[in-house]
C-alpha cells in the first residue's frame, strides 16, 4: 500500500511560503477545465486538469493550486474525473508541498521550464517512493532535461510546436526507454493522429479528440468519447447489468438523467426508481439500453438540435423497417442502426475511427460505413424517406418485402411523431 500522505520530509525554508488557499475561489464561473487523454486504441486513460482562473496574473503555482483546490474541494473528484488518471501540472516550487493527493489517481506533470537541480531531483524520487506516476510535459531533449529521464513514467512531446521532423527524432531517441509510455499532445487533426498513431505514439491528447471541457461549479458534461465507449458497451449483447450500472455510475450527470427519465411519467412506473441497478431490474436492460443511448446521443455535443431530431427519427425507421423485414427480434439492431448513422456528424470524426469503439456486428458496421448489406439497403432507405428521395426507392426490393408506398410514408410520420415527442422529452431533464 502506497503512502498518500502529503510530502512533508522538507524543512520550513526548503518549503517556501506557496499560498494554496484563498486566491482560487472567485474568478469567474469555471471551477477549472478538463482535457482527456486516450490510449491507441481510444479508450480513455485521464485527463489534464487545467487553471480556468479569470485572474491573469496567477504564477505556475497559484495555477495548480487553483486546480487542485477547486478539483479535490470545490468539487468532487470522483465527478470530476471517475475512476480515471488526473494529469496536473507541477513546477518545482510547489511539488514539495504537495497535498494528500491519492498517489494511485494522481499523475504530476513536470514542466518544461522546470530547472532541473539536486533538489528537484531528490524531490521526485520520493514522489516515485510515494507511488505517483511522473510526466514530464512539453519535453525537449538536452543537457538538462535527460538528466529526468530515468524518473520519467510518461513523456508528453508537443508535436504541434516541435514539427514533424523534430517529433520524429525526439520519438526515436525515446522509445526504447524501458517502461516509459509516449503521449502525442496537440493532436489537433485527424492527419496529425493517424501519422503519430503509425509513429507508435501510446497517448493522445488535443482538439482531435476534445476541447478543454469547462466545469462550472459542479455540473460537468458528459465526454464524448466516455459516452461512445459507454454507447458501444451497452450494444454488446453480453454486457453485465454489473457492468452497466458501474459504467453509468461513473458520470453522475448521465445517471442523474437516466433515472429522472425513468421516473418521468411517460415510463408508466407506479413507483420511483431510486438507483441504476434498481431501473435494471424494473425496465430491464434492452428498455433501459435505448433510453441510455438517446440520452448520450442528446448530449454528445452542441450541435443544432435538429441534428438529434434527425438522428431519433432515423432510429425509429430503421427500428420499425428491420422489424418489418427481418422480425420483432432484430428491431434493436435497426434503432442502433439509425441512431449511429449521423455521429460522424456530431463527433467531427470519420466514421471509420467511430465504428472500431462502438461494438457493433459485421452487418451493422458495413452498413454504417458503406451503406452496405442488408442493413445497409435499409438505412439509405430511411436517408431516401427523411430528405424526400422517392425515385431512389427500390421498387423491386419493396414488391419483395410486401411494402408499399403508403406503409413506408406511415413509418415515416410515426417515427417524426416519436422523435419530437422525445427530444421534448429529453430536454426537460
């Protein structure tokens, strides 16, 4: 068991006067910003805590102590990161007074300017002795900054200020340091990812993948690619009601929603829904699947909201045309089909990145990607309803399938009806 307790082997004169109190309670609405991290397989490993002061005149170490204040006693860590890594940044005169931070969650971020003596030295490895992990952020080499090297878990190149030239050689100086991982940061374009993911980058981090995230007081929004990562668990047909309720637990904003939606009246339920595991068990999981992704699918970005209505009605035609065709079986692989048609849209991503983290079958995937096979004759068919394509109907495919004009315009209605019904729905949460 690792020590957890705030590093206090220095004396009074070696800790300096760093004020952490006091400063970082008034500066505007944000508490501070999040920025995730992901693995090479997108899969979310933190996120880089950021000062969101309005107070411009913060040194380094008034800006982590804003962060850290407002991260671990504004707000909650748990809500503010999950059970993921938090990533803060830490120049030399504040890591020796270092709070009790749990050394497990806690990744500290050396910067670049940092001067590297005798005592950042010491001080580090007994940051390394209390189990914390250490980053050094924005890393060049040279004389200086090597001498960190044998303390380093992960190395942060700024690829985006060091060149592609430059991102080349320091990659290939470092990559065979034993047991230090790689992070790419500033990916702020798809070409910018692909080539640093084919570099043999472990990390990323930039406007690729997100923003930084404001969290104002103690509502946080929901993350994009946690909720892609939750959506693509909640498509497996063998996922655990465990896995579901600790997956929704872990975004207490999403579960928040999710239970106010179960308890809404439009559910019918005599009796109030009071925890994850409880909705589970009353609605059951495939009911509760679908209501999970249109909450996700509402709140994946600001885009206009007739991008969502969209989407929700894609999602009742495929539903109701996968029923038709293929039996009442199948219906939930057509409302998924429908729902993820449009999330290149929402995400700003290719959906050739997209597919990989959703789960999804073969079928499903072809159709999404190339509108191929048979799902993917019945998606461009609810595309050809939805923007009014009539002649792009497969006269043959619908004598086939015993569907005419009529029952299609049907589905149509319906599916507008239900789609502005629920968004209505899901905005008054």
């Amino acid at each position: 068991m690792k020590d957890d307790s705030p590093i206090t082997d220095k004396t009074d004169a070696q800790q300096g006067s760093t004020d952490i109190s006091g400063h970082c309670r008034d500066h505007g609405g944000a508490l501070l910003a999040r920025q995730p991290i992901f693995n090479d397989k997108q899969v979310l490993l933190g996120y880089e805590l950021l000062c969101r002061s309005a107070d411009k005149t913060l040194s380094n170490a008034q800006a982590t102590a804003d962060v850290i204040v407002n991260a671990f006693s504004e707000a909650q860590m748990q809500d503010v990161v999950g059970e993921k890594l938090c990533f803060i940044n830490f120049s030399s005169d504040l890591l020796h007074v270092l709070l009790p931070l749990p050394s497990k969650r806690v990744v500290i971020e050396i910067l670049e300017f940092t001067q590297v003596d005798d005592q950042l030295i010491s001080t580090i490895k007994l940051l390394k002795e209390r189990g914390y992990l250490i980053a050094l952020d924005d890393f060049h080499i040279d004389s200086e900054s090597i001498k960190l090297l044998p303390y380093a878990d992960i190395i942060k190149l700024d690829v985006l200020a060091l060149g592609e030239q430059a991102t080349v050689e320091h990659f290939k100086k470092l990559r065979d340091l034993e047991g230090v991982k790689l992070l790419a940061e500033k990916v702020e374009d798809h070409q910018t990812y692909n080539y640093c993911l084919d570099l043999g980058f472990d990390y990323f981090q930039g406007y690729f993948f997100a923003k930084p995230d404001l969290i104002n007081g103690k509502r946080i929004k929901e993350n994009k690619q946690v909720l892609l990562h939750l959506m693509g668990m909640l498509n497996n047909p063998d996922v655990m009601v465990d896995e579901v309720e600790q997956a929704l637990t872990l975004d207490p904003v999403l579960s928040f929603k999710v239970l106010r939606l179960v308890n809404s009246a439009g559910m019918g339920l005599s009796n109030n829904v009071e925890s994850i595991k409880h909705a589970i068990t009353i609605i059951g999981l495939e009911r509760l699947r679908s209501w999970v992704m249109l909450l996700a699918l509402a709140n994946l970005s600001s885009k206009p909201e007739a991008l969502s209505l969209k989407a929700l009605e894609y999602a009742k035609m495929c539903e109701r045309l996968v029923e038709r065709i293929h039996g009442e079986e199948h219906a939930r692989n057509g409302f998924c089909l429908g729902l993820f048609a449009l999330l290149d849209a929402f995400l700003d991503v290719p959906m050739e990145t997209i597919i990989p983290n959703l789960s999804l079958s073969h079928s499903l995937s072809q159709a999404l990607l190339g509108r191929q096979g048979e799902y993917g004759v019945l998606l461009a068919m609810a595309e050809a309803l939805e923007e009014g394509r009539w002649d792009e109907l497969d006269e043959g495919y619908l004598a086939e399938h015993e569907l005419c004009f009529d029952q299609l315009m049907h589905i149509k209605l319906e599916a507008q009806y239900w789609a502005e019904q629920t968004l209505e729905l899901i905005n008054q949460l």
